[in-house]
C-alpha cells in the first residue's frame, strides 16, 4: 500500500522528467510493476521508470515530435523489453562487471543534475530560453524578477514537506503527502499554477491495449539499445543488493528477462519505458515486503486511485512534481 500510493505522484512525475505526458509515466509505473513482478529472479525487484532512463527518453526526438509521438514512445518501450529480454537469453548479465564504479558515479552524477536543472521552469514558473538544460539555468538566473511567486512557493513548500515528514512514521508516504498538500493549496486559494491537467487529460479509467508503431522501429534502435543499457546496470545494482528471503541473491539475467517483460506490458498499455528501481525496491522492502505479492498488490492500489481519483490525480500541482523530482536528483 505504501509503494502504490507512492507510485502515483512518483509515476507522474517520471513522465514529466522524460517530457511526454504525465499519465504514460504513471501507466509505466503501474503496468512495468506488475508484468515484471512474477518474472524476475529477485523477489524484491520493482520496475518502474527510473530517472535515468527518462533523461534518456526526453532526449529520442521521435517520441516528442512527427505523426504519432504517443504510440512511438510505446513501441519504444516493447523495443526496450526485447532488447533486454534477449540479453537475459543470452545470459549477459555477467558483463556488467566490467563497468567501472567510475563511470557509473559519473552517469548517475549527471543523470541527476539533469533531473535538477530540467525542473526548474516548473518550479519557478518561468520557461527559460536556451539550447539545452545549462543554457536555460542560466537563462534563469538572468531573468529572476519573471518567476512567478506562487509557482515558487508551492515548489518549495513540497520539498520542505518532503525533508520534514520523511523524519515522522510517516517514511515513504511523505511523498504523497507533500504532493498532496501542495496540491491542495492551489486548489483551495485559486491560484493561477500549472496543474497536470493543463498539459495532459487525466481519464479516469484504465488503458486499452495499444499496437506499436512500426513504422518508427528503425529511429528507435538506438534509444532503445541505450535505454535497455542504462536499465540493466541499475537493476544489476538492486540484484546485488537485495538478497531474496532465503538468503540467496538473484541471476541478473533473469532480472533481465523479467524487466524485458515489464516494458513488454508497459509499452503494451500506453506506459513509458521501465527498469529496476532502486529507490521503489528499497522502499516496499523498507515497509516490510516479504514476498512477490507486494508489487502486485501496489498495482491494484495504483489502478484503484487512478480509477476512483483519476479527477484529483488531474489537479496536482506541476511544481509539486517538481519539488519532488528536484529532491530525487539531488539525492541522486
């Protein structure tokens, strides 16, 4: 119940860090959760988008731009789960040791300055002009007397919430509550704040199934290539950290055949591309996981709210998700 709850605000928030619309992060979380969850070698493993992997998805032009970018970022995703199931066929996971920790603390040092820098028009309100994520911070810094105050204090309210409540017995619920809150306060003074139905309709219901894009495979090689790399080496982390309950510690390569799977049910229902999560599998293992259920059960909690709330989900604030991106890059 803890990583469903979690998950929504989490799972927004990781569409808009790849740029496309907010529900096809959530529908990732939610559906990457559950393929995945009966097929891993680990019993703790939750896939769902990772920060990483969304800077690398803000970056495939094809999933942003043309005839049909939706359906191009759900191919994406099926691309990405054959790629990784086939490294896990092909047994691979024993490759990953020769990736150095230098070069992993230099990706990962650089996949969270970039979570940082590419929330900070939402954060403040101002949409910043320049080539790229450097450009507009200090395109930013030049123009302080155009953020907007409002947009601002919700930010930065989330994030104070986020680093006081996580303190309380309240842990990882911390999240959804500052979300909420911060939410709540635009809704309950009116405030002129970008809300995620502004960018994106919010339905209440769950998807339907979707066909691929065929026609887009050839650009998404590459991306999906990087995105099954990028995946791998962070759920390789969680392989190597998080024993199963009897002691013994999973096979990376089934790891990577069950995230293959999940982004072959993410991309199958309108979700982004997934991998091991980290900081998902620390927490539902944190908040007393013991089995495999507990991801399935975070995806039924996951449905229920999108179900029942899927007109709240629309009215979170865009500098809540902010606020919260911007504390999982700095930590990361």
């Amino acid at each position: 119940v803890v990583l469903g709850g979690q998950s929504v605000p989490d799972g927004l928030a990781g569409g808009l860090l790849a740029g496309v619309n907010p529900i096809y992060g959530l529908y990732g979380y939610l559906f990457g959760m559950v393929g995945a969850a009966f097929v891993t070698g680990s019993q703790f493993m939750t896939v769902q988008a990772t920060g990483a992997m969304a800077a690398v998805v803000s970056d495939v032009d094809a999933v942003h731009q043309g005839d049909d970018p939706e359906r191009a970022l759900f191919t994406l995703a099926l691309l990405t789960g054959v790629v990784m199931i086939v490294a896990g066929v092909l047994k691979l996971g024993s490759i990953l040791r020769f990736v150095s920790n230098a070069v992993m603390v230099g990706f990962i040092s650089g996949v969270g300055i970039n979570i940082v820098l590419g929330q900070l028009d939402a954060l403040t309100g101002y949409e910043a002009n320049g080539s790229n994520r450097l450009a507009k911070a200090l395109d930013l810094l030049l123009h302080l007397s155009q953020i907007d105050l409002a947009t601002l204090f919700v930010g930065v309210v989330t994030i104070v919430l986020i680093l006081t409540l996580e303190r309380t017995r309240l842990g990882a619920l911390s999240l959804v509550v500052a979300v909420v809150v911060g939410s709540a306060i635009v809704v309950i003074f009116d405030a002129d704040v970008a809300q995620v139905d502004d960018i994106a309709s919010i339905p209440e219901g769950l998807p339907a199934p979707e066909l691929p894009l065929f026609s887009a495979v050839p650009s998404l090689i590459i991306p999906a290539l990087s995105l099954a790399f990028v995946g791998l080496v962070q759920g390789a982390g969680i392989t190597a950290n998080f024993p199963n309950a009897d002691g013994s510690y999973p096979d990376a390569s089934r790891d990577f055949v069950g995230q293959g799977v999940g982004n072959l049910v993410s991309g199958t229902f309108q979700g982004m591309p997934v991998g091991g999560s980290m900081s998902a599998t620390s927490i539902v293992t944190t908040a007393g996981s013991r089995t495999r259920a507990a991801q399935l059960i975070a995806g039924i909690v996951m449905a229920v709210i999108v179900v029942a709330f899927g007109s709240a989900v629309g009215e979170t604030a865009m500098p809540a998700l902010a606020g919260l991106l911007i504390v999982v890059g700095v930590r990361t």
